[in-house]
C-alpha cells in the first residue's frame, strides 16, 4: 500500500471515528475527546505547510458539518497544521527527519512523539475551547476544559496507533 | 508592484494560514446567530443519512426506558379519554364546542444527533419541511422544552436547544407568574439559569418553572424544571436563579414539533408596532 491510498483511507477512517463515535461520547465536566488532530500529525514530514493547511482544513469543514459548529473544528485544526513544521524543527534532529520514517510513535520514540505532539494537541484544544466559550472572564474554564480534554484524547490517540498502525507497516 | 509580489511571496505561509482562519471564523460567527444554508449543517441530505444509519444502532441503548416514558404519557392522556371515565349522569351529553379552538398542533419527531458538552448543542431531528417543519418552531418532550427549529431540509431539521448560548426561551416562575428569560452558561447540561428577575421579589426554592407562551413558539405551560438555587448578581439588582432542568438532554430522543397555527396572525399584529420597540417584543 503506498503512501496517498494509506492516508486516503486514514482520512476517512479518522472522519468517521470522530464522527460517529467519540462525538457521541459525552462524558461531561468538560471531557470532550478529539482524535483527529491525530491524522495530521501522521502526515508524512516532508509534507508543505500550505498542503497541510489545506487538509486540515477540509477535515476540519467535514467534521464540523457532522457536529453543526460551521468551522469552529476547521479553524482549530488550520492553526494546529501551522504550528506543525515550527514545532517539528524545534524537536528534530540535528541532521534532519528520515524522510522513511512516519511520525508515530513507534518510529520517532515515546519521548520525542509526547513532547512534539502534547504541545500541538494542547494548542489544537485551547484554541477550540478558546473560540467556543469566547469569553476572558470564563478563562480558568476555558483551561480546565483544555486540560479535561487533551490528556485523554492524548492517551486514547496512543492506544489507536497500536490499532491503526502496527497493522499497517506488517502489511 | 515587483516588491509587492516579493512580499506575498514572503509571507506566503501566513497570509494562507490567515485567510483560512478568517473563512472558518467568519462561518463559525455568521451561522451562529443566521443559517444561511442547511449544506453545512447535520440538516444536509449526506450527513443526516449516515448519522441515521448510526442512530439506527444506538437507538435501541435506551429502548426500555423510552418505551416506559412513552407508557406513561399513554396513560396521562387516556385517563382523560371519555371511555374511562365514570358517567355520573346517565343522558347523553354532546357538546358542539365553540369556545375553543385549537391553536397547537404537534409533529412527533426522534432526535437522531445531538450533543451536550459544547457551548452550543444543536440536536438533530428525523423531520423536515416533508413533515411540515419550518423555523423557529419550538420543540419539546413529554418531560421538559427542548429548544427552538434553526435549520430545516427537506427530510431533516436541527434544533438549537436549550443548551446554547442565546436561546432566550421566555419562562415563568409558576406560583407568582414572574417572567424571566432562560439562558445557559455552558458548564452543566442539567442546569440553566433565569435572567431579568428584580431581587426585591421572593422565590420559593423547588418551585416549577414553565414556559410563558408569549411568543407564539410554545404553549404556554411546558415544564422547563424547578429553581435549585437563587443567587444575588454583584452591582446588579437581579436574582441569578438556577434551573435544574426536568428533562435530561443527555438521553432525550422523542420529541413533538410544535406547529401554531395562529404565528402569521401574531406576526402581523406585533408587525404593526413601530419598528424601535419591536425588539422587545420577538423574542
């Protein structure tokens, strides 16, 4: 399977998870998963900014029609894409990323994928609640929210590339 | 005009960062109080079939406990049917009324998407304009007001419900008739607050509290909940009064559009009124 039929279906895979299922997971007190930044982390690394941008948008726009919030998911996944290429330089190596590597967290290293995608995951839900709430005064919910949500979806989004990954590479 | 394409150039990156974020921003606020189109809603013919299709599977999580809500409610209007009644007198009575005529008509519906936790919750309906839903018809269910129609398609609608930011469903506190509006702050879905009620008037705690019907979307008296909790606002002369809702949206999946046949008639009377007090008066 080469590399754009894999994220075609990954693609889809990742709409249709976040759609039909952790959307319907409602948990209250502020939990509310979100696993699709998960898809444009796995993007490929020499991947551009404005490609980028552009799925992220897309995906974005999709998942919002299903969840009635008109742009509020794409906006939040377009800022995450920006900050993916700055983040990934201040983390990589000194001689640059292997190009045959993916970044998972089985090939970059349990340390490396934490760092890198714990700040992106916490950006991608402070802006999203950030926008949602819209409004300072409320900013200790707005966190308590942010942090509610992005430690789970960061180790549900752990546990789903042993299941969408591993899988993948013994094909 | 050279230095120009070299600063696009330049800031290429940002300046399409930039503008996508206005796009998705400029969507988000504008369909957030006006709808334009239901193709971006869960309304859209797509997406309402694969949320069906979903909802066909978890409908039946909660089969029993619906099918003794419905049961119940079954009973409450059969025991006002005249077959179950005693006849005290043994003539026959056949009444032509005149007096009342009906105003209300409702259109059963199921709630096939929804959500809770979000600042705003919209939930999603398996009517549409097919069935004779329009906007801005209320909704709700044998236990509590739902919200109000937003978006409609031909075989779908969503409703903006209770749990959103500026939904200001006119209600009142039922023994002493004190109108206030109804309004969400967005952290527990099982709880809602009254706004514009003087802080010189005292509230019982645990009374009910009702839709007033004043704008023609509700009939008046559809249980909204009980004041849990009465609380002064600082600098303000007004009560915070919360609500425990007697609905649980977390779980709500059969719910009545209300149709009034009456609307265009009020709309054209509060047409009338010149246009600087009119935005008192809708809603």
């Amino acid at each position: 399977m080469n590399n754009l039929t894999k994220n075609i279906i990954r693609f889809f895979v990742f709409v249709l998870l976040q759609t039909l299922i952790f959307n319907q997971l409602e948990i209250g007190y502020g939990f509310h998963l979100m696993i699709h930044p998960l898809f444009i982390m796995l993007l490929p690394f020499e991947m551009g900014v404005i490609s980028l941008m552009g799925l992220a948008f897309l995906m974005g726009i999709i998942i919002d029609i299903f969840s009635n919030t008109y742009g509020l998911h794409a906006s939040s996944l377009v800022m995450m894409a920006y900050f993916r290429p700055i983040v990934f330089k201040f983390y990589g190596p000194r001689e640059g990323y292997d190009p045959l590597k993916e970044p998972n967290v089985f090939d970059m290293g349990n340390r490396w994928f934490t760092f890198v995608f714990g700040i992106l995951l916490l950006t991608h839900h402070l802006w999203f609640f950030l926008i949602e709430i819209f409004q300072f005064n409320q900013l200790f919910f707005i966190l308590q929210k942010t942090i509610f949500s992005a430690v789970p979806s960061f180790l549900i989004c752990l546990l789903l590339q042993s299941f969408l990954i591993k899988k993948s590479k013994t094909k | 005009m050279r230095n120009l394409i070299a600063f696009l150039r330049r800031f290429q990156i940002f300046l399409i960062f930039a503008s996508l974020q206005v796009i998705s921003l400029v969507l988000y606020v504008q369909f957030l109080s006006f709808p334009r189109s239901q193709y971006l809603t869960t309304a859209s013919n797509v997406t309402a079939k694969i949320l069906t299709w979903e909802n066909d599977v978890t409908k039946h999580f909660d089969l029993s406990k619906n099918n003794y809500a419905l049961q119940r409610e079954n009973i409450r209007l059969r025991e006002r049917l005249p077959e179950f009644m005693y006849k005290l007198s043994a003539q026959k009575v056949k009444i032509q009324d005149t007096v009342f005529q009906q105003q209300y008509t409702y259109i059963p519906g199921m709630v096939i998407n929804s959500s809770v936790t979000r600042r705003n919750n919209y939930f999603t309906l398996n009517i549409g304009s097919k069935q004779g839903v329009q906007p801005n018809m209320g909704v709700f269910s044998d236990k509590g007001v739902v919200g109000i129609v937003h978006n409609v398609s031909e075989h779908y609608c969503v409703v903006k419900s209770v749990l959103t930011k500026d939904i200001n469903i006119d209600v009142i506190i039922e023994p002493i008739h004190l109108a206030g509006i109804l309004k969400w702050d967005g952290h527990d879905p099982r709880r809602g607050s009254i706004d514009g009620i003087s802080n010189d008037l005292r509230i019982k705690k645990w009374s009910r509290v009702v839709t007033r019907g004043g704008s023609g979307i509700f009939p008046k008296g559809i249980p909204v909940g009980k004041v849990e909790r009465i609380e002064s606002i600082e600098g303000e002369p007004l009560w915070n009064v919360v609500v425990r809702y007697s609905e649980d949206y977390r779980t709500l999946q059969r719910v009545y559009v209300v149709k009034n046949v009456l609307i265009e008639e009020q709309h054209e009377l509060e047409g009338q009124i010149p246009p600087d007090e009119e935005e008192d008066l809708l809603r």
